[in-house]
C-alpha cells in the first residue's frame, strides 16, 4: 500500500487525482482511551490491523452535494460504532489530512481522509458493522506500542496530531 502525506497530493497524476475518494474518520478520545476500530478480514485495511473508524464522504441523492466532513464524521461514527457525536464537537487539527493507497489486487482507491477528534460523545459501543471491523476503546499507549504493521496506514500519526493538538487547546 504507497502511504502518501496530502501535501504530495499535488504529486498525483491527473488520472489518479480523478480516482480520489474524500473520506472522514473521526478520533473520540476518553480519558486515556480513545475509540479504536479493529478491521476485518476481507477488508483493504487489513484483518486485525486496528485504526480509526470512518470511511467516504456520501453524496446526497436528492440534492448531488457532498457531505461535509463533519455531516461524515457523525455519521461514520454512528453507523460503525452507535456512539453518537454532534458536528460541533468535532475538532479540526493542523496535520489532520492524508491521503492513500486503499486499492487491493491491482486496482487503485485513493482515499483522501480529513480527521476530527472529540471528547464528546454519548451511548456504547455496538458491533453493528461486523463485516467491516469492530470498534473498542483502546488505551493510547497499547496502541502506540503496537508493531506498525497491525496498524492501519497514518494511524499513529494522526493519533499523535490529535494528541498534541488536544492538549494545547
């Protein structure tokens, strides 16, 4: 899988610029703890590699716009974990979008993932989407223990940017 930061985007083809996917994935943080996705197998991720929960921006069907991010991210949350989070709560962070490689057996699926956190949130965690992954919550320093290759690509560093930026506001 090419990892690629989002300020080589401008390094795209333009025939792989029109294959880019705008994807939002949203970090809840709990104490030392934040909300954790663990893939399944027959995913693009990887089985077992853990991550943070998320996935495309939708269109809407009756008026052709694209979701905002933070319509994405409450959205995401709520389809892959039923925790809910409201659009406001969710924070922007310098470094908090990557762009990558998701395509499997030869194909190219270019995400182009934007990321929020929140200490917000509300319910419990529910597998809803088992065929997808499953969400828990993590302590932060196992997850930064884990070996790179059980993790999902960016994770680390997009956890370690919410991290700091957290902390400074």
């Amino acid at each position: 899988m090419i990892e690629t930061p989002r300020s080589q985007f401008e390094s795209l083809t333009p025939q792989e610029k029109t294959r880019v996917i705008p994807a939002t994935s949203v970090i809840i943080f709990d104490g030392d703890s934040f909300l954790a996705f663990r893939f399944a197998k027959g995913t693009t991720v990887g089985e077992g590699k853990v991550g943070i929960p998320g996935g495309p921006n939708d269109i809407d069907l009756k008026t052709g716009d694209l979701e905002s991010g933070y319509q994405t991210g409450v959205r995401e949350i709520r389809e892959e974990t039923a925790l809910m989070t409201k659009p406001e709560s969710l924070s922007p962070f310098d470094g908090n979008n990557f762009t990558h490689d998701m395509g499997k057996n030869g194909s190219s699926k270019i995400m182009d993932w934007t990321l929020y956190y929140s200490h917000e949130f509300s319910g419990e965690i529910q597998d809803l989407q088992p065929d997808e992954g499953r969400a828990e919550w993590m302590k932060i320093q196992d997850f930064f223990n884990l070996p790179d290759e059980k993790v999902a690509p960016n994770a680390k560093l997009a956890l370690l940017y919410a991290l700091i930026h957290s902390a400074n506001n």
